[in-house]
C-alpha cells in the first residue's frame, strides 16, 4: 500500500522502531485469535483499499483497518474488515470505534476467499512473556501455527515460547539466504540511509575546511542502515516465515 514506504521511513527515524500492532483475527468456534501478520496486505498490495476510505492511521495500527478471518470447509475467509474511527465525547474524551468497510472492499461477495493467500498464520495465546516495544514481536506463552496454501488450511502445530522462538531464529538463518531477503534488505538499506542522510545526525565537519564531508557522512549512514537491517527484518519476520517446515536451502 501507498503508506507503506511513509512507514518504513517512519520506523527508521526513530530508535525504538515502532510500538506493538493491533493484530488481524482468526474466529475458530467460540474462539477468537490474534495472528501476528497481516494476511490481506498481499491482496492489496494489487488491489488497493479505495482511496480515503481509511481516515485514521495510528503508531499501532499503520495499515488502518482490522481484518477478522475463519474457515469455511477448510478455506481461509474473511469475515469483516473494519476501518478506525474517532471521535470526541460529550465529556471531551475521545471514544474509539470500528465500522465495518466490507461491502466498500470486497462489494456483494459475502465471504471472500483468501485464495491468493499462501502463509503461515502466528496465532499466541496466554500470557505475554517477553513484551518487545516493536510490531508483532513480543513473546507469548504458546502459539498456534497454521499454514496456508492458495487459501487451503493445510497444517497446523502447537508450540510453547520457548520453541517458538527457537523457530524464528532458524527460520531467519533459512531466510537470509533467499532472493525474498535479499530484496527487502536492500529495500528497507535504501530508505535507511535516505532517513540518515536526512536527519542531520551525520553532520560531520571536515577539519581544516569547515565544511561538511559528504563522502564519510554517506558511509556512516550506510553503516548504520546495515545494522538496523537485520534487526528490523528478525523483527517483522513473521510476514515472510510461510511454512510449519523450515526449508532447506
């Protein structure tokens, strides 16, 4: 989506990143689940929500809207899909709200099928054990993995925290090998150092001229954009992790 890129420059211009998401949802029977990614950013990415429907963006919800899911024989479903609201109280107090915007996405098609959706849904429960100030990253006492495949609910695995977070650490050692990684490292290097150069952190005088040293303030960015590489992408990990299985390269 447009924002996306506004985001991305948001994160890195800030040293703590970002504050903790508001999450999509998955409704099994009487349950209702977080998921630690956002299944429909994929489809919109081609399909983009109309334009000036989302009126609110917030540091914990950059997409706008919250999406609930559910299987239906086995298809992974939307359920509805509401945007943020505001508004200001009798007592001045601002009152938080969600309305539904289904029919303005997905018109008269009463459930739609996720069958471009190929993934992995990270669904916690129990208590947090290790809260992280960052996207989807704070640590919970058990998860629910389901994988995905052109919309099919495939496979599922329980595991508790400490072997989830064993999981993400392989996982991200197969990930740094793929062209997917290599891609978005470079992606988020570039808007890293455009941030960098810009902030003003990096004014760096040149002894003798009294100018400023283009040349070692471009490096420095670029060596500060490689550290946070890998740190922001552990971070948000869970939209690229795809199977129950970690490939073999």
């Amino acid at each position: 989506m447009k924002f996306l890129k506004v985001f991305f420059a948001f994160l890195v211009s800030v040293s703590s990143f970002a504050t903790g998401q508001v999450p999509d949802y998955l409704i099994i029977e009487k349950d209702t689940l977080a998921i630690q990614s956002n299944p429909l950013e994929g489809y919109f990415k081609d399909h983009p929500i109309p334009e000036k429907l989302i009126t609110n963006l917030s540091s914990a919800n950059w997409r706008g809207y919250v999406a609930y899911f559910k299987f239906i024989d086995g298809k992974f479903v939307v359920e509805n899909i509401y945007k943020e609201d505001y508004k200001e109280n009798s007592n001045g107090k601002t009152d938080y709200f969600l309305t539904s915007i289904y029919k303005d996405v997905f018109g008269t098609n009463v459930t739609f099928e996720c069958n471009y959706y190929s993934g992995l849904l990270i669904c916690p429960s129990g208590k947090i054990v290790q809260y992280v100030h960052m996207g989807y990253s704070s640590l919970f006492e058990n998860y629910n993995l389901i994988e995905i495949k052109n919309g099919i609910n495939l496979k599922s695995k329980k595991l508790t925290a400490g072997e989830f977070y064993q999981f993400r650490r392989d996982y991200f050692k197969y990930f740094k090998h793929t062209e997917e990684y290599k891609i978005k490292a470079n992606d988020f290097k570039e808007i890293s150092m455009q941030s960098n150069l810009s902030s003003g952190s990096f004014f760096i005088e040149n002894p003798g001229l009294g100018r400023k040293n283009e040349s070692l303030k471009k490096k420095e960015a670029e060596f500060k954009a490689d550290k946070q590489v890998d740190a922001f992408l552990f971070a948000f990990l869970n939209d690229y992790m795809k199977t129950i299985e970690i490939p073999t390269n």
